[in-house]
C-alpha cells in the first residue's frame, strides 16, 4: 500500500446563524470542521463525501505531519493517491458530524450565551442532521453534484439517509458495514454502554466538565463498544484466554483497560451518547414505511460491502437494503467478504475493501 | 410435561470449624444450604448431584407450597416425578455454591466476629471449592457414591470439575452448555459487567451494605451477563427494534430494566463478581497441561449437550470435551442441539434436552 500523504490543516464552516436540529433546537454560532484532499475539477464533478463512523473525525486520510509515529486518518488505507478513493481522480470531502467532538459545535463546546459547555442541554441529533450537516457545508462550497456518498457503520448509514434524503444528488453510494438500521442485538450492547455512562456518579446528567478526568463509565462503556467491533475469531486469535506476563490478568482485560482509557481521554461522553443513540434510532424501514419506499427515488449505482464475521451488521441486514434496490430496479452490487475482522474489517482489511471500491468507481458511467 | 411436585424445604449443613477456601482463608462457623428430593435406596446407588449456575440456588425443582403463582425450581422441566431426572428411580441433591447469596455462607453473611458482613473480606472462590463444599456435604450424608453429577453453564463446568478431581466417586457426567474454560469472548463480557459493578461509587469496594438500594452497576451488569444468555436469533424474534406502548422506549431496553432491577433486588453484588470470576478463572487445560490429563483417570460415562446458539460455549468448545475423553478411551455421548434460545436453551427447551437425559441415563450399566 502506498504510503500516507501530508493533509492539509482541517478547516472550519461558521454559520452565525447557526444549525437547526431536526428536533426544533437551533445551536446559533455554530462550526462545522471540515477537511478536503485532491482538487476538485473544472466542472466540479469529481467530489466524494466521505461520512465517518462513531468515535471518528473530519480527518479521514493523510497526516497533518511528515512524521511516521503520527497516526494517519482513520480511511487512510483507501483514501489518497493511487488508492481506492484515488485523490489524482476525486475531491474528497469529510466533515465532522454535529454531536462528535473533534472540531464541529459540540456538547462540550462553550455555550457563548452562558460561558460555560452546553453539557446536558445540547441536542440529540439525528442522521438527518448529521446528512443536513453535510448538505449546508456542500452549499457553502459550491458543490451541488456528487460522484459519490461513502462511509462504513455509522457512516454507511448516512450514506444511506442521504440517498432517501438528496437521491438526486450524486451518482453513486458505497456503503460498507452498514445498513438500514441497527438490529436489536446491537441496540442492546449500545444502551448498555450509556446506562454505564449515564450511572456514573460523575456524569451529573451530562454537566461533569467541572472535573478534568475521564469518565469510568465512559471507559467501560467503550470496552462494549469495542466488543461489537470484534469477531469471535478475532478476539480468540489475537487474545485467547491468556494471561499477561506473570499475572493472572487476562491480556483481553489489559487491552481493554488501556484501549478505554485512551478512548475516554480523548472522546467525550456526551458527545459519544448522542452520536451512537442517533444510529440506534435511525431506521429506514419505520420512516418510510418500507426499504423500497425508502430509496423509491434513489436511481444511482449502489456498491453495499458486508462482512461474514460482522455481527453488529450481519450480512442478512445488508440483503435487505440489497433487495429493495433490486426491487426498485436500481443497479446495486453487494460484495460479501470473507473476513475473521468482524465489523472493523472495514477500518482493517484494505486489501479486501479496495478491490471492490476502486472496480465500482471505475465502472461509473 | 408433568406439573412440579411440593418441594421440602431448604436444609442447611452447619460446619462449626468452619470451610477452608483454596486459595488459604477459612470461614467459621459455614453454612451449607441444599436441598434433597426423591428417596435414597438401600444399597445409596441412587444419588445424583446437581450442580447450579451463576444465579441460581439449591432449588432445582418443585414449588415450596401449593401454589401455581410460585415460580418452580430452576430445572423443573427436567427434574420430578416422571421427567428426565425422574423422582421415581434417584435421589437428588443441590447445594448452594460457597459464594452465591442463596442461604450457604456468603459475603452478605454476618461475619460473628465483627456483627458486620464480611463483604470485601470475604474469599474469593474457585470452581475446586466448590466441587469441595459438595464433596463435604455428600460425605456428611453418607453418601460416598454417585450415579451422575448433572449441570449446565457454570453447573457443568463444575461437573468437568468434579470428573477431573473425584473421578472414582461417580458413574456418569451430565454436562449442558459448558465447556473446560470459558472462551475468551465471554470471560471479557463478564469482565466489563464487573467494571460495571466495580466502579458504581456506592460498592465502596464490596462493603456496602449499610444502604438498602440495589447497585445500579449490577442491574447493568446483570444486563451484560442476559445478553450472553441469549442467542441473536432470539433477541429479534422476542423483541427486534419494538418500540414499548406509544414511546420510543425500545422493548429490549425496558425489559433489560425490568429484569436488571428485579435481578438486583435478590442477588448480592459481592455474590455476582465472586461467582462469575470463579467461572473465568476454571481452565482445566491450563490446570492439568492438556484436556486428556484433566480427565486421565475418568473413566465413567459421559454425557455432553451442546446449542448451536449458544455462543458463550460454543459447540466447538464441548467437541473438545468430547475430543479429550475419547482419545482417553472412554464412553462420550455428545449431542448437539440445534435450538434459537442460545445459552440459556438448557433452562428453556425440556422438550429438546429431556430425551437425551432420558436416554443416557436408562442405558448405564
């Protein structure tokens, strides 16, 4: 794989009017963070929205250093030139989703009007906000065709309210990981992980930033979190039951103790209630009525990629959304992939993943 | 299925000089709660002991008083008067484990020494310990052989136990959805529910009971561990993404709520983390070197009962059970079952795990 390019610093949208929730709130200013790699074309058909999942940011490819020990984006493997996502090709847009707290108006942020972070009273957005996010970001930057909308979990159901909501705005979606709405085995794990937040005796309803360190609950609730990401296989593979060094602990119970604490350090929790309760209520089949009514308008080509070993997302989930497209007359190609990665296959498996992207992307008219 | 009979009450075995834990603490005086049923013969060939699960207690079977309302023992399906485990022909014995809250001395238990219960001081048990405790009650009774030793999940990992440490005490193992050690994907679910119940401000370190209230950490945990129990296939078929009455509560969610407050109300916290981690640390191939070692000198008849759904033990895991005691020679049934209930279908689908008890026992020598 060829390795990362230097991105560019991430920039902000400010709307002084600010951004309407799709519950009624307006958060007025409000700043969208955003990043773009590659040069958009003359006439401006080249852009891709990249959506990003859960605990990700608006930097989903390249390091902002030339510095090796720097982590690269999150999409980094398929995003950059002569990649999958090829940045001599395509213009490729993310922004940071409304609730996540890597640069867009959040939770945390400083309530102008008070002095202090919103806390408890931030909203709880939805996809559709996420979605509209995108839109008003897309308008401030003159862009009103898209060759694709693409995104893995979370960002794969955006991909997905966006061709219900703007189907007439781009060619193409790909989704991976994802579909129409989170099955209950998921939905469970996830109201676990925020009962375990919201019980914390520190989290006070949500206004806890009186006080500098992470949140317990939050730390545990990532290590559920975490869980849903990994196949059986996986966690066998790479733990077993084995002990670390001389202790008695378990290496999975070390990962999982440093991987939370890590997380907690840098992801907020009110941030990551609302943004995963958002993917727990979306769900295209109760708005609509039903999968096909959801995409009726939906024309575009369709690339939905699935994982056996994804148990967050089985693969039956992204049949559904497969066969109503189908039923729709649309062209839609599921790729089921063969993988021990489980959900995070999408954020691991590069060379599974690229194939499929890069022959998709070409095959467009 | 046959109605269940009326139970006697619970007995308890008082051990003045008290039980010497494994790990080096003894706890005096201690208390042994169990439970006997049916007769035992005259030459005592009849006995088979019944090992219980993590949340259970010595009432495997029958209602204490004529009423329908009270909800029967926990493997009432299976044992009575004419059921699979039939009253009729054997004599059956269950104890409540050193550890669990259900009458046997416990961490809740009022250490006479201080008028305080033990809670944090109390040992921290091994499936060994208790295999041991039923040894001493079986000696107490005078009964110094055993037709079968039968349980499921935890019950039948201390059955394994009792085959690899009392080999020549019985003639036959019954074991149900368990296997040598727990895979690694369960023992790091059970570890996040005892994060849970860990860091909950108010279990103090396991010496709270000056408050009335049930811990919220184990209400939640005790959701973790449900989750575990049940099969995804269930999970959609019970309850999908239902939304409860005209709310957006999702059914899961106030189901898991119910259960979680109603689990918290009756079991001990200190009880719950013991157990459970008594349950992880068991690892008979780590203990003996090999499978073949653990089971080296038994040479009974062997039963195994596996669920296709059953994903805290999968089938893979009891096949290499069934592997280890073939290879030492000896006489292995292993039925694989193929059921939606997951883990918890031993509890569930007497229909389905009757007729191989039935069988296996009527064909021992």
């Amino acid at each position: 794989m060829p390795d990362s390019f230097i991105a560019a610093p991430p920039k902000d949208l400010l709307l002084d009017e600010g951004f309407r929730f799709i519950h009624g709130q307006t958060i007025a200013p409000f700043t969208i963070r955003y990043e773009t790699f590659g040069e958009l074309n003359a006439d401006r058909s080249n852009a891709i929205l990249v959506c990003h999942a859960l605990s990700a940011s608006a930097h989903p490819a390249g390091r902002y250093r030339d510095d090796p020990d720097e982590k690269p984006g999150w999409w980094d493997g398929l995003i950059g030139y002569g990649k999958g996502i090829d940045l001599e090709k395509y213009f490729v847009i993310c922004a940071n989703l409304p609730g996540s707290c890597y640069g867009t108006t959040a939770p945390s942020s400083v309530d102008p009007a008070s002095g202090h972070p919103y806390g408890s009273r931030f909203p709880w957005p939805t996809i559709e906000d996420m979605v509209h996010s995108q839109k008003v970001l897309l308008d401030r930057l003159g862009i009103t065709r898209l060759r694709a909308v693409a995104g893995g979990s979370l960002g794969g159901m955006q991909v997905l309210m966006w061709a219900a909501l703007y189907p007439e705005l781009m060619d193409s979606i790909i989704t991976m990981a994802a579909g129409a709405a989170v099955p209950v085995q998921g939905v469970a794990w996830h109201l676990i992980g925020r009962k375990m937040i919201e019980s914390d005796a520190r989290f006070n309803g949500g206004d806890y930033y009186d006080h500098p360190e992470s949140l317990r609950g939050l730390q545990v609730a990532r290590m559920v979190g975490h869980m849903t990401y990994l196949s059986a296989q996986a966690l066998q593979s790479k733990f077993g039951r084995r002990r670390r060094g001389n202790t008695r602990q378990f290496e999975i119970d070390s990962y999982f103790e440093h991987q939370g604490r890590k997380f907690a350090a840098q992801y907020d929790a009110n941030s990551y209630i609302r943004v995963q309760a958002a993917m727990d209520e979306m769900d295209l089949e109760e708005k609509y009525g039903s999968l096909q009514k959801a995409f009726a308008k939906w024309r575009g080509r369709t690339l939905l990629v699935s994982f056996d070993t994804d148990w967050l997302f089985p693969v039956g989930d992204v049949e559904r959304v497969e066969s109503a497209m189908v039923a729709n007359g649309t062209d839609v190609r599921h790729e089921r992939i063969a993988s021990t990665n489980g959900h995070d296959t999408f954020l691991i498996d590069y060379g599974l993943i690229t194939p499929p992207v890069t022959s998709f992307l070409s095959s467009l008219p």
